[in-house]
C-alpha cells in the first residue's frame, strides 16, 4: 500500500477533525446494537494517530496509530477478527490489551476513499472474548460500506458548496442612477437557480435562470449555462440564448430537464430594457405608482427541442419604477390568491432591497422546498 496516496486519499475527504456527525453516528449505534459489544468506532488512520469520527464506549477521539489494531486492518482487503487478543502471539502484549480497556475482541473492515484507498475502520470491540459468522462478517462489511459512502457524501457535499459559491457573484455592479439586489436561497446543498449581473459600458446585462430540478446535478448545469451566458458578452441576447438552447438540447435533451431563463440588457443611459424570457415568465416592472406590468414570456425552455426561436421584447424602465425577476420557488412563499399584493405588503415594510433580503430570510426560515431566486434593478428616483 502506497502510504503517500492512502494519506492525499484521506486529506482529500476533508473528514479528520471534524465535528460528530450524525449520519455516521447511527451507523455506528446500529453496529452496537445489532452485535451486542460494548465498544464501536469509525476510525480514520492519519499519519501519526488514528482519530475517531464517531465512537460508543471508549470515550476519547484519537489514539497513537502504532498501537492500533486497525492498522493491520487497512494492510488488507477483507475484515480482520481477533477473537481472542489475549492469546494471539501478536496482540497479547499490545498495550490496549494488557492496560484500558483491556481488549479481548476485535473486528474491523477497512474504509476506502472514493479511488480505492483504505483510509480507517468500522470497528467493534469487547473485553470478552467472541466469534464472528460469515453472515456476520458480511453484515459488518455492509456496514462499513455505508460508513464510506456517508463520509464520501461530505466530499460532494463540499464540492456542491464550490458549484454554489461559483454561481453567486461576488458583487453586484451599481451603475448610477441605479440600486441592484439579488441573492438566492438553495432548498439542498446547490441550488438549480442562478442569478447574474454584468456591466458593459452602458449595458447592465442581468440573467435568472432555473434549472428544472435541484441539488448537485441542476447546479452543474446552472453552472454551464451561466459561463456561457458570460462568453463573448458582445454577442446579442437573442444570439447568446439561441446558441445555449442548441448546446444544452445537444448535451442534455435526452434527460428531459430544461432550463427556465430571463435575461436583459439594460441600457442605463436611457433606461430601456431588451429582454429574453425562455418559458420564465416570472418577470414584472413594479411602477413608481405602485402599479404591475408583467413581462409575457417570449419562447419556451431551454432544451426543450421544439425549433421555435425566442423573440425579442422591450419595456421603459422609468425613475422610480423598479424590474423584478424571481424564481417559482418564491411562489411557495406566497399566497397565490393575491402575491401582488402580498409583495406590496413586504415592499411597504422592508423597502425593495430589504424586501429581497426578506424573502431570502423567510425561505430558509421554512426551509421551502424548492429553490428561492430573487433579482431587481430599481432605476432611482
């Protein structure tokens, strides 16, 4: 075994030094209480000591590595069962046998990395002497399986953290004469919306898009179309969506996801709006008066393979009057028999830019089960 690699393997999970976790202390509860031992651990073997993500019954988080059994655990493929410490020629002097807890019993199956490398232990040990079955060594290396899987899941969901801090953008251009908010609230670890601002010379170009779905997979799409939307910013709107329409029916048609999308060019010298809405149709200029004038969608989903082009739409954004883009997920939020005015209500109270802030806040409040995505541009009064 290739030391070097088990220990880049292992530094890679992100797992060592890690608060308990409760995916991976039911584990080892269920291995307790299906095998009746005292002592249980999900060890991880770094370079000096062997620390414990979870554990029952020995009561401290790491231990020196040379005197660990599962050292000789990792050095092979299937499950190692000492039935009886005391009188193996090899143990019996092992300071864990001989001093606390006094070791008798130990079984343990090696953790793998997701390449293979064996980086810990599910273990479980006694201080009596025991024997373990063939059904019972299966079970433990099922068991094991699962712990590896658990602690593999965390890497993902480290690695969603990336998508999602990719697809946020670090800050939010402010022309003048204009106040731009946005911000997004995922239902899991990555959210299938993305929202993005640009600024050009005298273009802000915003884009909203959701991804059917949610989760690590429609972040990875957002993700796609959110770089292409960022190619060659030059191209026009119409251009720039045709191509992305094409490109994701060719990689992803066969799926049968699709992507919802509104994007715009502002034009901040004179406040008009050209804009694209691919089967969106959650878009609204809020008047300075109050009033709603709803931006009709102009086309179908991304990626849907139906051949008909997007249209190009216009709308005057006066001082005062503010452009509102959201995602469906904002609709949970709401009540649908009146969100306008519902909207209203919170604008009053929180203001246009508290209000986004607001609606972030109230859908990670109730943990809304789909992705939350708001974005406005207020032309100032």
């Amino acid at each position: 075994m290739d030391e070097e690699s088990r220990q880049s393997a292992l530094d890679a999970l992100k797992v060592l030094d890690t608060p308990p976790d409760e995916r991976v202390d039911r584990i080892t509860r269920l291995a307790q209480q299906i095998f009746g031992v005292p002592m249980v651990s999900v060890n991880l073997l770094d370079r000096d000591r062997q620390w414990r993500k979870s554990e029952i019954g020995l009561g401290v988080r790491e231990v020196p590595r040379a005197d660990a059994f599962c050292e000789a655990t990792i050095a092979q493929t299937g499950t190692l069962v000492i039935e009886d410490a005391a009188q193996d020629a090899f143990y019996a002097s092992n300071p864990f046998v001989l001093g606390d807890p006094h070791l008798r019993f130990y079984a343990g199956h090696p953790l793998q990395a997701p390449c293979g490398e064996h980086v810990g232990t599910l273990c479980m040990l006694d201080t009596e002497p025991r024997t373990l079955d063939a059904s019972q060594r299966d079970l433990l290396k099922d068991l094991a399986v699962w712990v590896q899987t658990e602690l593999a899941q965390q890497q993902e969901l480290d690695h969603a953290a990336v998508v999602q801090r990719a697809l946020t953008p670090r800050d939010l251009p402010q022309p003048a004469g204009y106040t731009v908010t946005a911000g997004s609230a995922p239902a899991g670890s990555v959210s299938g919306d993305f929202h993005d601002v640009r600024l050009r010379d005298d273009q802000l170009r915003i884009t909203l898009a959701d991804v059917m779905g949610k989760g690590t997979g429609a972040g990875i799409i957002a993700s796609a179309v959110r770089a292409s939307m960022r190619t060659a910013p030059e191209r026009s709107l119409l251009t720039t969506v045709a191509e992305i329409d094409s490109i994701l029916e060719h990689d992803i048609g066969d799926l049968h996801m699709f992507v919802t999308l509104f994007c715009a060019d502002v034009d901040t010298r004179t406040g008009v709006v050209s804009y694209v809405d691919g089967g969106h149709s959650l878009s609204f200029i809020l008047r300075a008066d109050g009033t709603w004038e709803h931006l009709n969608s102009t086309g179908l989903p991304l990626a849907m393979g139906m051949g008909d082009a997007h249209g190009l739409g216009t709308v005057q954004l006066n001082p005062g009057d503010a452009l509102m883009s959201c995602s469906d997920g904002l609709l949970d939020l709401l009540d649908l028999e009146d969100p306008f005015g519902q909207v209203d209500e919170i604008l009053a109270e929180y203001g246009i830019d508290g209000a986004v802030k607001e609606a972030l806040r109230r859908a990670l409040a109730v943990k809304a089960a789909d992705d939350v995505t708001v974005l406005v541009v207020r032309r100032d009064s």
